[in-house]
C-alpha cells in the first residue's frame, strides 16, 4: 500500500501544470529497487516503533501500574478495605503457588475495574480500581483476583504486553503522516505531494491500527469468557464474579486515566469507551458473561443473599502431612497442578494463613520484620555457626532479637509452609529502597556461606529470592529475553541432575543410571555427573535462573526428569516436593502448595 502511495504522489509531482494523472505517470514511477526500499523502510518503521513502545514497558507490571496512575499498596498499610484486598491476593498466590504480585491501587478511578500485567510471574502485578475495593463484597473482590490470576496463570499477560507494542508500531505510520501533512501545508515545493503523502500514511497507519484493534478484540473476548469460567472453577462460588459483573452493570467500569485505551484488552471489564461499539469492545457485554457464569443471576437479583455460600460450601481440610507420600499417589497429581487452581486449594491457602504463627503473619507488613524472617530461615541448626551469623547482625541489622524469635517461631511450622512464608513476605520486601536491596542481599548472602557450604534449600531461597527482587531493582528490560532449548544450558543441567542425584543416593553407579534416566525424559545431550567441589561452587552463581528461559516445551520435561530423579526410591518426601516447587516457581510455572 505504501509502495503505490509513493508512485501515484512522486508520478503527481513530476506533472507539468494542469496535466491529468494517468496510469502511465504512475508506472513510469515503478523501480524494482525502490520497491524494496521503501517497503523495508516501511518494515523498519513500524518494527523501531513496537521496539521502542516495548522498551518503554520494560520494567513489566509496575511501568503498567504506575502509567495509569496505580499506587503501590504497602504492606504495612492500615486501611482496612487494602488489608482486605492484599489478603485476598496472598490467598490466590499461595493456593496457585504463584508468588504474591505487587497490588496497586488506582485511587482516582472511581468505576469497578481491575487488571494484571507484566512480562512474567517476577514483575507480575495486580491493579485495582479504588471503586473496585470500595463497592465490592469481599467475595465479589475474591472473584474479580481469581479471574486476574487467570490471566496471569494463561499467559494473558505478556501477550497483551505485545499487543500493546505491535499496535504502537502500526500507529507510528500514522503519527509520520500527521507530522508531513502539518509540514506540507507549510511547504511552497512540493507541497501538495507531501500532504497527499502525509493523508495516505494517517490512513495506511490508522487503517492498520483498526484491524489491529479489530484483532486485539476478537482475541481479548474469547479470553475474558475462559478468564470467567477460570475464576468460577478457582472459587467454586459463581456468585463472587457474577455479583461483580452484576454491580459493573448497574454502575460504570470506565477509566479516566489517559493511558486507559492502551490497556483497554488487560481490564476486567471495558475500561473506555469504543466509537465502532461492539466491533471494537474488548470484553463480551456484561450479560452475556454473567449468565455464561450463572444463568438465573440476572433474573434473580440474591446477590446478597448468596454471599455466604462460599463460607458454607467446603470443610477446611485436615492439618497435617505425611511426612513420605507414594510414588504413585501424587507423581502425575504434582505436574497436573501448575496453573490451576481449586476452591479447596483455596480454602487449604487459608488454612495454611491461619496456621502461621502471629509474630510471623505480621511480619509482611513491615519492611524490617519481613528482612528478619528471611534471615531467620538460614541460620544454621549448629550452635556454634549460628552464634557467628547472630554475631555479624548485630553490627548489620538492627533487630538481631526479632531474628532469633523468627527463627524459634519457623521450627513450629510444617515444612511445607515454607515457601508459602517466603512468597508472602516478598512483596513486603519490594518496598526497600535500593541502598537497602544492596545491604540486604549482603547480609542475606554472609549468612548462607557461613558453615562454608550453601545447603539445598538456602540454595533455591537464593534463587527465589534474587528472581523476584530482581524484577524490581533491576534497570535490565525484561522482555526482550528469548526462550532456549535444553541443549543450551547443558552446564546448568549438569548441576542441577548432579545435585539431584548425590542427594538420592552416593552409589556412583545408581547416580549414572538416575542421568541416564533423566537424559531420556529431557530428550537432550548426555547428562555429566559432576563433582560435589563443582556443584558447591555452582551454587554460588545465578544458574537456576537461567532455567527461567527454557521453552514452554521443555519446562515439564525438566520438572518430570527431577521427579523421576525424587521418586526414585518410590516415595517422594515433604522436603522433595517443596525443592520441587521452589524450582518450578524459578521456572515461571507456580506449583500450588500440596495437600
């Protein structure tokens, strides 16, 4: 299209006055070269524009948030509908095995809306309008996360990162064609040509930006229809998001903020209003999603008389764990669980809350208790090695007491609440400054080679930690990282199946057999066994993050390889299951705590 706009405009420019434009002009325009030059400027173009839009949103979730006016919401905030909010989104995190986003709020939006976005599960957030938190039941608000969680857990949110590029690029053709038809209406030369120029690009540019839209909308429908069902099947309460849509049909969920548009495809409900209606709405209408959810809703109008059936539809499940569980029991159950999420997951997530000892719970809403309980979770069991990681903190940090307490605290909790902890406490983390980040991972980092070996565990706490920490104090964009097959991260498999297998067994031979095994699962290269000096020193780097790149493909294979590796001996314990699940959230595929 931009090719013949060229030709028919340099094929006007060359006429002599009051001569016609013929089709012969036009031709005598057409060079093979020229072409191809064009459309490669063309191309380059609009691919520098989705460049530069995507790396303006490099900072994922949080660029997002802050662009459409969000405030990040403290965890030591006194508000009680925010604590509210924030319990909501830990019960969805830790029932998903997710870690828990950053929540903002969007304190001038006064219509009931919310949203998810960022790159990946490290830079994720949840966006909240203030008229979302101050209308909605907390069961409604339960239902509104679910179906942002969903998003999160499908993948959703990346691609509407894209979009938003894609669609920039598209657009900078129109943008050049509005800045050439002010230009040539300044111009005496050649003026007329340049205004013709300028008309056809703001047509080719917006023209394409329309069926880009088009496209976005067709796309986001289907998707807000599977993020509805998702967030019923989350729940088990199809009142919770019915209620909500039902209050966004009799109020507003539209957005002032003037980024809105943009984002209009990432919104629970639609956030602005579109001039073509229903071509270009990014959401189905209102009630076709609530009676999909539930038939009779509308009709019935009891959505405050079915606010308490979620309350009464499922007995908690029972405390406690089989320290071993078998092979057969849970092997397929464990890989089936990533990315989805139950109402009893749900209800054990808020079991699991109500299980913490206070001191601990509280501690996720002060920056310096949060910094405590991590250091708590490494200190060393030997006396004489604690005594010297207390030591050095008291210099460092100014609470070694809490430190001590924490630690006393964490040996009263189930081992597989671990994580849970951690992944709760990380949000609260976020909110240091970036001296403090420098100080934290400095003590953290003393503390774990104090006893001159860095135990499994610590190990992939490092890992977690550095993984989420990362997305906030890092200057480094985080989409513009490509997904690698396994054979490219030969090393890093080395050392993880090394680890693997020295921790299983010290038969040399069975060690071979288990890489063997695993090699066949992966359907990579031979597998090396390393030396224990080696994976010591592995453990030191960042290398289970660079796991995080594999392809969507390889990911379960990698996480099937390690629990053939765990299950070896035909029962897998509560310690295997957590390092598993700590390696899937490395790999962006959250593992919901077992039950």
């Amino acid at each position: 299209m931009t090719n013949i706009l060229v030709m028919v405009l340099f094929g006007y420019a060359n006429l002599e006055q009051n001569e016609l434009l013929s089709v012969e002009d036009v031709l005598a325009q057409f060079d093979w070269g020229t072409f191809f030059l064009i459309g490669a400027v063309v191309t380059g173009v609009v691919l520098l524009g989705s460049f530069y839009k995507t790396l303006q949103l490099g900072h994922g979730g949080k660029a997002i948030a802050e662009g459409l006016g969000g405030r990040l919401v403290s965890r030591s905030t006194r508000d009680e509908k925010e604590r509210v909010l924030l319990n909501v989104v830990d019960e969805m995190a830790i029932a998903s095995g997710c870690p828990v986003p950053c929540v903002y709020i969007m304190d001038h939006e006064i219509g009931i809306n919310a949203f998810a976005a960022g790159y990946k599960h490290s830079d994720a957030v949840i966006g909240v309008t203030r008229g979302c938190i101050e209308t909605l039941s907390r069961d409604e608000l339960q239902g509104v996360i679910a179906h942002e969680f969903s998003h999160i857990l499908n993948g959703d949110m990346r691609l509407n990162m894209r979009l938003i590029g894609i669609l920039h690029g598209i657009m900078v053709m129109g943008y050049i064609g509005y800045y050439l038809l002010r230009t040539g209406g300044a111009s005496r030369k050649n003026g007329g040509a340049l205004i013709g120029l300028g008309l056809g690009l703001i047509v080719i540019g917006f023209g394409g930006a329309f069926f880009g839209n088009w496209i976005k909308a067709t796309v986001s429908r289907q998707r807000e229809y599977l993020a509805d069902a998702s967030a019923v099947q989350f729940t088990r309460a199809k009142d919770g998001i019915a209620g909500a849509l039902y209050k966004i049909s009799k109020g507003s969920s539209h957005l002032d903020s003037a980024t809105a548009p943009q984002m209009s495809h990432a919104f629970f409900s639609e956030g602005v209003s579109s001039f073509a209606g229903g071509m270009f709405a990014t959401h189905p209408p209102l009630n076709d999603r609530i009676k999909r959810i539930s038939p009779y809703f509308i009709t019935e109008q009891k959505v405050k008389k079915q606010q308490k059936k979620r309350d009464q539809a499922t007995q908690m499940p029972e405390q406690g764990h089989k320290q071993t569980i078998a092979k057969a029991t849970i092997a397929s159950t464990l890989i089936g669980s990533i990315g989805n999420i139950s109402d009893k997951q749900i209800h054990h997530a808020q079991t699991l809350l109500a299980s913490i000892p206070r001191g601990i719970e509280q501690a996720r809403y002060h920056v310096g208790s949060a910094k405590a309980v991590i250091y708590a979770f490494v200190l060393d069991e030997d006396e004489q090695v604690q005594t010297r990681q207390l030591k050095y903190l008291e210099s460092k940090f100014e609470d070694v007491d809490a430190v001590a307490n924490f630690a006393k605290e964490l040996k009263t909790i189930p081992i597989e609440y671990r994580l849970a902890v951690i992944d709760m406490i990380i949000p609260t983390l976020k909110e240091m400054s970036l001296d403090a980040y420098q100080l934290f991972k400095q003590h953290f980092n003393f503390l774990i080679h104090a006893d001159h070996k860095i135990s499994n565990f610590e190990w992939v706490l490092q890992q977690i930690l550095l993984k989420h920490l990362k997305a906030q104090y890092s200057t480094r964009n985080n989409k513009l990282d490509l997904s690698v097959s396994i054979d490219q991260r030969g090393h890093h498999l080395n050392v993880l199946f090394s680890m693997l297998v020295r921790y299983q067994t010290n038969d040399e031979q069975q060690q071979q057999h288990f890489l063997t095994e695993a090699q066949k699962v992966l359907g990579s290269g031979a597998l090396t066994l390393l030396s224990e000096k080696a994976i010591e020193d592995a453990k030191s780097s960042q290398l289970l993050l660079a796991l995080e790149d594999l392809s969507l493909e390889d990911k379960p294979k990698l996480l099937n390889a390690c629990l053939l590796i765990l299950a070896s001996d035909d029962v897998i314990d509560i310690k295997d299951i957590e390092f598993l699940r700590g390696l899937s959230d490395l790999l962006d595929c959250p593992m919901p705590p077992h039950k």
